[in-house]
C-alpha cells in the first residue's frame, strides 16, 4: 500500500469527524499517541510498538488530511533528491 492509499482510507473512514474536531485538538490527540509511542520505545514491548507505530501515521495522516497536505508529495523531498542538506544539526 502506498502512503497516499492509506491517508486516503483514513479519510474515508474519519475526516467528517477530524475535521469537526478540528487542528487543534486533533494534534493533542497526535501528541498523545507519540508519548505512547515514547513509552513503547522506552520499554522495549515490540507489540506495543508496532500498535503505537501505526497509530501515530494515522493521526498524522488524519493532521495531513484536515490541512489539505498530501503525505506522499510532502515526502517526495526525500525520493527525489531534494533533500541534499540531509539531516538537520543538533
């Protein structure tokens, strides 16, 4: 499945509800499944991170989607060699 597949399923299934939720709250509930994510990562429960994993792309993908932003040619600044400064310093 292509990134753009599942934003649009994710769509599909929740954006009449994200988008009354609105940005902002929808971002808390971002937030709060990247803290999962910390924790699963912290505690080393390979489930527990491959469940928050795919959590956290699915809000994001539902903050893509209430924004208007098209993951897959958002990232496109890595596939196509756009990104040439590579990671960014500490």
């Amino acid at each position: 499945m292509h990134v753009r597949e599942f934003q649009d399923l994710i769509a599909r299934k929740y954006k009449e509800r994200d988008l009354e939720r609105g940005v902002s709250r929808t971002f808390m509930w971002f937030i709060e499944e990247v803290g999962e994510l910390a924790t699963g990562l912290a505690t080393g429960d390979r489930d527990n991170m491959e469940e928050e994993f795919a959590d956290v792309f699915a809000w994001l993908c539902t903050l893509a989607n209430i924004t208007d932003i098209d993951l897959e040619t958002a990232c496109t600044k890595y596939t196509e060699g756009r990104n040439k400064e590579g990671f960014k310093p500490k």
